[in-house]
C-alpha cells in the first residue's frame, strides 16, 4: 500500500473511531484490570518488558487507554510506519491529543508505547542472551570505531534479552530511569532500510548529519528498565519505562562512534531545552545510551558471527498444550496458567557452558612476588581484506593473559578465549 492510499485509510479511521471525551464503562474496567494487575505474584517483574506486558491483564490495560485510536496506530504500525511517525501524526489529531493528556501520556511516552504496540504487531522473537554470554560480552572490548555497517539487527524487529529472567538480580547492567537506578534487561531493535526523511525539519536534518532524497537507514533502539531498582523501593510489573534512540543512516562506512555522539548531541540539545530537565537527567540519559550500546553492539556482533550458537526455546507452546490436555482437572488448570505467565517463547543465545570472568579468578589469587597475573582485554578490530585491501572485515583478537602459570592449577587454555 503506497502512502497516499494509506493516509486515505487512516482519514476513513478517523470518522469512525473519533475518541468519546466521557467513557464511564471504560473507566471502570481500567480501575479492575488495575486491581487484577496489583494482585500478580511479583516474581513477574523479573520477566523482561515484552512478556510482563503480554501477561493478560496488563495487555488488556494498555489496549484500552489507547483503544478509540489503536484501529488507526494497527493500519500505520502494519504498513511499516516507525514508532515516531505515527506517533507524530496520532499527536496531531486534537481529539487524540486531548484524550492522551487526560491520560497523562506525552508525545514521547506515545512513542515509546507505539515501539511496544509495534513489537506485539509484528510478533517479534525475544532473543535471550545466556547468563554465560553476558559475562563474556563484559570481558570483551569493541572499539565503537567500526563501520555503523556492523550495527544490524538479526530480525527487522526484535528483542533483545540482556540475561535469563532467574538471573535478573545480579544486576549487570544499570539504567537511570525515573530518578532511579534501575536494572537494564534488554533492548527493542527496529531496522528500517529505507525511510523517507524530507517531511523532517531542516534544523534536525543538518544537526544529525543526513541529506534530503538520500537512502536512509533507520535503527529505532528502546533499552527497557526492570521494575527492580537498585534503591530499594521497586516500581509496578507494569513498569514501562524506555530510554529510547533512534539512529539515522545515510553513509555506513561511517563510524559507529561519530554518528552515535552526532545524534546523542542532538538529543541532549533538546533535553536541555526542557526547564524541568535538570543536568544530572541529560547526563545519565547521554551515559546510559552509552553503556546500553556497547553491550548491545557486542550482542549484535556475536549474533552475526558464524560461530555463533542459538537454540529455540518454545516454553510458552509447550505449557500451552498441557493446559489444553488438564481443561477438565480444575486444580491443575490455574497451575498451569501460572506456569503459562512466567514461560515465553525465545530464542536462547550463546553457550550453556559456564564461565568465570579472568577478573574473578585473578581477585582469589594472593600474589606476592613478580609482576602480578593479569589480562589483555581482547577485541573486535577492523580488517581490510580483497583485492586492494577494500573490504572490511571484523576480527577477532583474543585475550592474551599474562603470567597465567604464577595461578596453581589454572587451566592455561583459558588465556585464549573466543565468544563461542
């Protein structure tokens, strides 16, 4: 469907499903679904945000805020509108415009929700970085040099996992969020190939660096907070909160590291321009991006090597299928239902064998005499291969650990370790 069809669409949507500016029975089914959502077991929060927002209740919760409107989001969202355009257009709409502020929902909160609506629409998978992984990832360094060319999603849409859910609490990776320091579960990941950028104004155009009627590549990233917060008082399972980026692509030998600043630039510029944004919130924001990215970016990395290793884990179908077998044995049925909220469908990334970070193993070694056992970080670094040395290539260079044998009984083979 080409845009001019499709806004005809969306303008047929609008005469039919203009918001009710008083819906009484719809705020009575939002004050029980609110008590329904209080009463989960809070072992939830621990699942990441794409499976704690498809627990029934809460689902049911967000689709009827946003309900007059959702036909309207469904048609743009299926017709590969981004998350940001139609929350531009549905923003526009005055009915609209009020409805959400009755709701207190910002045009940015609009934005973040439509990446979650997007995500259910096109039935994303869920990749889920083994625990083992995520240790390894640590260990490693990428230089944030490479091409943007290396920055690609494995689906157009995809989530992804940063730890098994059971792993949650040991707290790798920390986000501000909400004047709090929060857990990091994952990120949302939207590739676009080709997005039209002259509706965008001059202004934004010249400070992120694009070209009006230039092939542009958008990457539309949502790094999503745990409910678990590091001070102590933890937020609902409903917790939705997203430090959201959306990178533009026009030249993808660029480095990852400039078009990154260039954009973090902008988005800072304009934070600052909020009287109620203090310095402290621009800053974590800049940081937290920072951090999200280079964790995200090595995750990328491991995903698109060929040795990499994957396996479907289909929980959520198999508990499925037990609670369809138990329907007549009524003690069993509510088991299995929460079982069902707690199981989800994904793809586990990365080796089941565990691993112990060289920083741990050196930390229990008494060294005394000598120059003490250490690690060279290892890296991902750019190659130029082919005739004439113009592909680029990314290698792997290994850790390399130093007076290994000063350690009793280490295994020495652990000085050289690849991502496996």
């Amino acid at each position: 469907m080409n845009e001019i069809c499709l806004l005809e669409c969306i303008h047929n949507c609008l005469l039919t499903h203009i918001p009710i500016d008083s819906d009484k029975s719809r705020l009575a089914l939002l004050q029980q679904l609110h008590v329904e959502i209080n009463a989960l077991d809070e072992t939830l929060a621990m699942l990441s945000m794409p499976k704690r927002l498809s627990i029934d209740c809460i689902d049911e919760y967000r689709n009827l805020i946003l309900k007059s409107m959702y036909p309207i989001i469904e048609l743009m969202l299926n017709n590969n509108y981004t998350p940001g355009n139609a929350a531009s257009y549905i923003d526009s709409i005055e009915p609209f415009n009020k409805e959400l502020s009755s709701f207190g929902i910002s045009r940015l909160s609009l934005e973040t929700a439509l990446m979650i609506v997007a995500f259910k629409l096109k039935k994303a998978p869920v990749m889920t970085l083994r625990q083992s992984l995520n240790y390894r990832l640590i260990d490693l360094l990428v230089s944030q040099k490479i091409p943007i060319s290396f920055v690609r999603a494995p689906f157009p849409v995809c989530y992804i996992e940063f730890g098994e859910p059971e792993f949650r609490n040991e707290q790798l990776f920390k986000i501000h969020s909400n004047g709090k320091n929060n857990i990091l579960e994952g990120a949302y990941l939207y590739d676009y190939n080709d997005i039209n950028i002259n509706e965008f104004s001059q202004s934004f155009i010249e400070e992120v660096g694009l070209v009006k009627n230039k092939k542009t590549r958008l990457i539309d990233i949502g790094f999503s907070s745990s409910p678990f917060s590091l001070n102590g008082k933890h937020a609902p399972i409903y917790f939705d909160l997203i430090n959201k980026i959306s990178i533009y692509i026009q030249d993808e030998d660029e480095s990852l590291e400039t078009v990154l600043d260039r954009h973090l630039n902008y988005y800072c510029k304009k934070l600052s321009t909020d009287k109620n944004t203090d310095q402290v919130v621009i800053d974590n924001f800049s940081n937290d991006i920072k951090k999200g990215m280079d964790h995200l970016l090595k995750a990328l990395l491991y995903l698109n090597s060929d040795n990499r290793i994957i396996e479907n884990d289909f929980q959520e179908s198999g508990t499925k299928k037990n609670t369809e077998k138990t329907t007549r044995k009524k003690g069993k049925i509510k088991k299995f239902k929460n079982q069902m909220m707690k199981r989800y469908d994904r793809i586990l990334v990365g080796p089941k064998t565990s691993y112990t970070p060289l920083s741990e193993i050196i930390s229990r070694f008494e060294h005394t005499l000598g120059k003490r056992p250490h690690y060279r970080r290892g890296y991902f670094a750019l190659r130029h291969t082919g005739h004439k040395g113009l592909i680029p290539k990314i290698v792997r260079i290994p850790h390399v650990f130093v007076n290994a044998s000063k350690i009793p009984g280490l295994d020495i083979t652990m000085s050289d370790y690849d991502i496996k």
